[in-house]
C-alpha cells in the first residue's frame, strides 16, 4: 500500500502531471495515480487535462502565474506593526487588533 501525502501545494501536483506527462502516461492514468496518493479532493480529472495541454503546447513552469485584480494590503511594513504590538500586549483580543489596524 501507497503513504498517502497530506494536503499537497499545488505546485507539486503540477510537477508530478508534468513529470509522467514527459512519460507518456495517458492523463485519466495520471489523476488516478493522484487520487491513489493524494485522495479524492487532488485534482480533477479536467483540471489534470488541462495541465497536460498546457505542458504539451510548451508550458513549463509549474507555479501559478501573476493574476490582475485588487492587490494585496499586507506588506512587509504592517506584519512588523502586527507583531509589534502583540509584542507589547500578549493578552490582546481580535477586537484589540481590529481596532488598532482597521
């Protein structure tokens, strides 16, 4: 029997379709070696499909690509303040920390 591997990044999966893609392993053969290992919830059968085109059309990066939307208000700057004041107060509450960074 397989160790089944817990919660898996996405980037892993990936790396695992683009590795038996390069084999020559048929995608369906692919997302059942992936439930086998990872469980159900994995990938689907779809999603395996599409990774396996856009490896065949010349994709080789396995990681998510940069997204246009609203960006992100966490910086390096505020984590610092975040973890400055629990610093000062350990006994802080969620209402406290709400309050202090809106």
């Amino acid at each position: 029997m397989f160790k089944t591997i817990s919660d898996p990044a996405d980037y892993e999966v990936r790396s695992v379709i683009r590795f038996l893609n390069a084999k020559n392993v048929k995608p369906a053969e692919i997302h059942r070696q992936l439930v086998e290992i990872d469980g159900e919830n994995v990938m689907t059968d779809g999603m395996v499909r599409k990774w396996v085109r856009q490896f065949n059309d010349g994709r080789t990066n396995v990681h998510d690509e940069a997204r246009s939307g609203r960006p992100s208000v966490v910086n390096e700057g505020l984590v610092a303040k975040k973890y400055e004041k629990i610093r000062e107060n350990s006994r802080f509450t969620i209402r406290m920390l709400c309050d202090e960074f809106p």
